[in-house]
C-alpha cells in the first residue's frame, strides 16, 4: 500500500522513468540488426544530424560548448535548489529528497537515450570497412616497418611544404586551417562517393585548454551537428583532427576508423597544411606500433627525419606531457573509455591503435 502511495504521489515520474527504461531496453535489444539500425540511420538520424549542423553554422561560436556550459549550470543550479528544497522540507523530507533524485534519474536517463539514438547507433551502422571494402588485417613487422619508413619520407617531402615560425615550427594559422576544412576530404570522394557531404565548418572550442587537461583534440555532438576541434594544442596534427571529427560528422563511430579516414583525407587534399599533417599523424601512429615491436627499427626512421620535423614532434610531446597522469586526464579517460565500451566498442580507448592495421592494409603497396 506505500508503495502504491509513493507511486501515486510521484505518478507522472515514474511513468517518465518508465518510458526512459523501456526505450533504453528497446534500442539494446534491435541495435545488432544492422538492417533496421541503417534504414533508422539513412531516414532519421543522419537527416537530423545535418540539419542540426547546417542550422548551428549560422554562428560561428559552438553551440556545443554553450549548451554543454549551460547545462553544467542548470545541473549546479538544480542540485542547490534541491538540497535547500529537501532542508526546508522538515516533515517530509525523505519525499522531497526522493523526488529530486528521481527528477534527476529521469532527466539524465533521457539524455542518454538521446545520446544513445543520436549517436550511439552508429557503432551498429555499416562502418567504412563495410562500405570501402578496405579491411583491416594483422600487420607483419617487414609490413610495418615499410609503410612506417615510406610514410617518414613523404612526411620529409612536405615538411618544406607549410609556413614556419622564427624557430621552425609548423605555424600555420589555425583560422586558416579551420576556414580550409570544407575541402578536406575533396580527393577522396572520387575514390569513395559515399564520403560526400557538403561540409559546414569546423568551429573552435572556446575552453580549448581545459580539452587538452581532458585528453581531448576535438568533440563531434550528434545533437547540433557540429565538429570541434581543441586550437590551445599544437597546430602540425590540427587539420589531421579536423579531418578526423568531420569523419565522425560522416556518420563514422569508430574511433580507429576516423583516424584512419584523417591520415587518409589530409594527405590526398590539395592544401600542404592538411598534407603535412596526414603524413605526420599517420607517422605517429605506425611510428608507436613500429617501436613497440622494434625499437632500433624505429630509431633508425626516426633520427634520418628532418630537423623541422623532429621539432613538430619534439613540441608536441612536450605539449602533452603536461598533462599526463593527472586526475583530471585520468578520470576523462576513465569516462571516455566507459561510454565506447557502452556504445558496443570492447575495446575502448584502445581501439585507437588499430589505426595501424588499416594504414599498412592500404598503404603497403606503395611502400614497394
């Protein structure tokens, strides 16, 4: 009878909860028909995601960033309400808490299903591997150790290719590189037609330093359509990681599939800055593979690099360390690795570097 009471009192919440848990159940059961998650994908979702983009470039500021800032706001502003709500409430306080967590149970829940429909079906869609035919495979260190020292020669050929400071940094302006990010995947639709969309921009983020004590370089949101990149981090991988959220802005959930999209977009776009940086990221990445498996290997492609290039490296290196192993970037981590894993991805954080296998699949035979 007191539950019926506390059902009866709260009634319209706890259908809300209710509804909330039925859509997440629903979505968990039919997310592995692929069928049914692209037809959802193809009608709904992604003509949703790009009027919600083309609408949020008529400013550039990230609505993104504002709504996540203001957000965080209400969250504050509705847990003081509620403490001061649950004091005052002396002769029934354990109701007035219980309406304010499940308010807060309820709202959370639909944001996540919003999360879930807007964006996590997309780790159920057909991936570029599904639609490109290009597989990843297990890589042989002769085959790593060849793409790894074909990739450090064009990344020398384009190393005199972009501006540079007073010391010989890659200094390309990052307005120049956001403002060029329309034409980043131009010499790739010939190849693959299904990457062909009319591109809105890239924006940047406002609170850039606070993504790099994150761990972060850029953030696709499902629900304004919008890129954003991180521009407090060095500029020489910008345009690689504008390339690699307008990945995500194609549909692409998979993390190690948008790495693999960038090197491959960047280095086939006409703007050095962009080429400069595919070659570079696509380094870094078989680079880390190659050391891991042969140090020496490594350093032999390492130290034959041009001394602009080593300096790109050695600065954003040393850009990073700054942050590494605090709290913050720990716990970022930690929350970022939990919602790939919650999407389906098992490999969390760590699929990134099966960017490794895609790059050798397609780039071995040019390395000849």
């Amino acid at each position: 009878m007191e539950l019926k009471s506390v059902f009866q009192r709260f009634r319209k919440m706890h259908i809300w909860l209710l509804a909330d848990l039925a859509l997440l159940a629903l979505f968990m059961l039919v997310r592995t028909n692929r069928t049914l998650m692209n037809t959802v994908a193809d009608t709904i979702v992604d003509p949703f995601r790009r009027a919600a983009g083309r609408l949020c470039a008529l400013t550039p500021i990230s609505v993104m960033e504002v709504l996540t800032v203001l957000l965080i706001l209400a969250a504050a502003a509705y847990t003081a309400w509620s403490i001061a709500a649950v004091v005052r409430a002396k002769g029934h306080r354990c109701q007035r808490a219980y309406s304010a967590i499940l308010f807060a149970v309820c709202a959370g829940l639909t944001l996540w299903i919003g999360c879930c429909l807007l964006w996590g079906i997309s780790y159920w869609t057909d991936s570029f591997q599904d639609k490109s035919g290009l597989r990843a495979r297990p890589v042989e260190l002769e085959d790593l150790q060849a793409v790894t020292s074909w990739f450090a020669s064009q990344l020398t050929a384009a190393a005199d290719t972009v501006d540079r400071d007073e010391n010989g940094l890659f200094a390309v302006p990052p307005e120049e590189i956001l403002a060029n990010s329309v034409h980043a995947y131009d010499g790739l639709t010939a190849q693959y037609p299904f990457l062909a969309l009319e591109d809105t921009g890239v924006k940047a983020m406002y609170f850039s330093r606070l993504m790099s004590m994150l761990d972060l370089t850029g953030v696709y949101c499902a629900f304004t359509g919008e890129s954003n990149v991180n521009t407090d981090s060095p500029a020489c991988l910008l345009p690689s990681t504008v390339a690699h959220e307008l990945g995500h802005q194609r549909g692409f959930a998979s993390e190690q599939e948008c790495n693999f999209l960038a090197v491959l977009a960047s280095t086939t776009c006409p703007d050095p800055a962009y080429a400069y940086s595919g070659w570079l990221m696509g380094y870094i990445y078989l680079g880390n593979a190659l050391y891991s498996q042969n140090p020496d290997a490594y350093w032999a492609i390492r130290d034959a690099l041009p001394e602009p290039v080593r300096m790109d490296l050695a600065y954003n290196n040393a850009y990073w360390a700054q942050f590494q192993d605090t709290v913050v970037q720990k716990t970022s981590n930690k929350i970022h690795d939990g919602i790939l894993k919650s999407y389906g991805d098992d490999r969390g954080i760590q699929s990134y570097g099966t960017v490794v296998d895609l790059l050798v699949a397609c780039y071995r035979p040019l390395a000849d």
